[in-house]
C-alpha cells in the first residue's frame, strides 16, 4: 500500500508555503506545548468526468480509504464526499466537495467550458493531480471577476486549481485548549480573522461537531492582466463529540460546512 505519511507531509508544505499564517499559527501552537493532530483535509473540484470526485479521491482509495459520507450544498451548487481510512480512526478524513457545472448560468458554463473543459489539457494522473494547482494556464483576472459573480467557490477554483483547500486542528487532541471559544480566543488574541459566516463556531454539540476557521490569506497571484491580491486557503479548527455509543462522531454537518467554504469569500 502506498505510503500515507509521505503524501500527506507534501500536501501540508504546498499548503503552508502558499498561506503564511498557517506557518505563524503552528508556531503559535509550538510555543503553546501543543501537539497538532489533523482531522480532516479538505479539497474543490469541478463534477467534469475527468477531473470530478471520485478521481481526486482515487489515491485515497488506493491507501485503503473508504468512502463515509455524502453531501449536497443547494445555494452553492456543490455535492461533496467524505471518506475515511479503515481501521485506523487516527488518519485525517478526506472530504473533496465538487461544484455542480450543469446547475450554473449558461454564461457561467460557458466560461468555465471554455477554460477548464479544453480537451488540450493535460490532466495528471493519480497522485500528482492532488499537487497539480491550475492545470488550465495563467488564469485571466476579468474571468475571475465574471466567476465570481455566481459563485466564488468557481473563482477560487479557476485560479489555484487542485491542491489542499484546508487542513484542520482536531481540538479533542490538544492538551491546553479544551474549548473551540478557548481556541477561538487564542487566535484572535495573535491577531487572526475567524470566519464569522453563520457565527464564529459552526454546529453543536447536540450535533456532535463543532467548528470554526480563520479567514482565507490574502495572497498575491499572477494574472495574464498583472499582479493582484485575492484570497487563498484558511485553517480549521473541529471538536467532536461522543456519539451515545461513545464513539467519536466521525462525518460533517452540511449546514455548517456551507458556512465554513465561506472562509474564501473574496474579500477587498
């Protein structure tokens, strides 16, 4: 079986090289005696055939994941699944959300048909298409724009392409924070953002899973028109609660996680 450990470290460098505060926050908890355990990795993709859900989830099959959960996000026109490794509760879940392309405008779908779906792309196979970013060239900043006016979730897609969207801090680990408030307090008070979207903490614990996030980073990317600033990957941070039989609840609340895609909601 392939190596998860090896997959999973590269995810998470592409990832906090791209967004610094993750790299500040981590250093944040280091200095805090804390030990990070990831409860889930999040990624975005188009429903194309080619590049849809089940092929990004192809090398998480083949590490023996199985697949746990499924999801529908009406408003934001996303489905989504959520797997996990068999007989190991300690490895991150894999949750890969697609958007819907046949639920957009026609001028959304045309856009998209016209510079994601063109047959000359190259698209990697297996691993690699997990580190492959914008497989589709230089992206255009008035697409962007026109993307945006629809959905951001398309946006956002259309300039960094396949790669970690989040990772996440599972709280139940850490052994000087006991509270998602208490987190929450801890990276406000270093001078993070939280996405506030639906409420800073997401769900319950009648629901067994509680969650926040802090704003995507403002990165510079480069666009055929020039330079410009545009939001990225932001960090998340989940308690689960004991299920009556004791067992940690182990899916996602789709009401909550449609507020926490909101993390990467363009932003002046």
């Amino acid at each position: 079986m392939k190596n998860n450990a090896t997959l999973f470290n590269r995810l998470f460098d592409e990832y906090q090289n791209l967004n610094p505060s993750v790299k500040k926050i981590h250093q944040l908890f280091n200095s805090n005696n804390e030990t990070i355990v990831n409860d889930h990795i999040a990624f975005r993709t188009f429903n194309y055939s080619h590049v849809n859900v089940n092929v990004l989830a192809k090398p998480f099959l083949e590490r023996g994941y199985k697949e746990k959960g499924n999801y529908r996000f009406e408003q934001k026109k996303l489905t989504a699944k959520h797997f996990e490794m068999e007989n190991n509760s300690s490895a991150p879940k894999i949750f890969i959300s697609q958007l819907m392309i046949e639920e957009l405008s026609d001028k959304t779908k045309e856009l998209l048909d016209t510079h994601i779906k063109e047959p000359n792309i190259s698209i990697p196979t297996s691993d690699d298409l997990l580190f492959a970013g914008n497989i589709w060239g230089t992206p255009s900043y008035s697409v962007y724009q026109e993307l945006l006016k629809e959905s951001e979730y398309a946006a956002w897609l259309y300039v960094f392409g396949y790669r970690a969207n989040h990772f996440t801090v599972l709280i139940n680990k850490l052994k000087h924070i006991q509270s998602l408030e208490e987190l929450n307090s801890f990276i406000e008070e270093n001078g993070y953002q939280l996405n506030s979207s639906g409420g800073k903490i997401k769900g319950t614990p009648d629901q067994f899973l509680e969650q926040s996030s802090t704003l995507a980073d403002i990165v510079e990317m480069k666009f055929k028109e020039g330079s410009y600033k545009v939001p990225a990957c932001y960090y998340e941070f989940a308690r689960r609660y004991p299920l009556p039989s004791g067992e940690l609840f182990g899916g996602f609340i789709a009401k909550s996680a449609d507020k926490i895609f909101e993390s990467t909601n363009y932003r002046k």
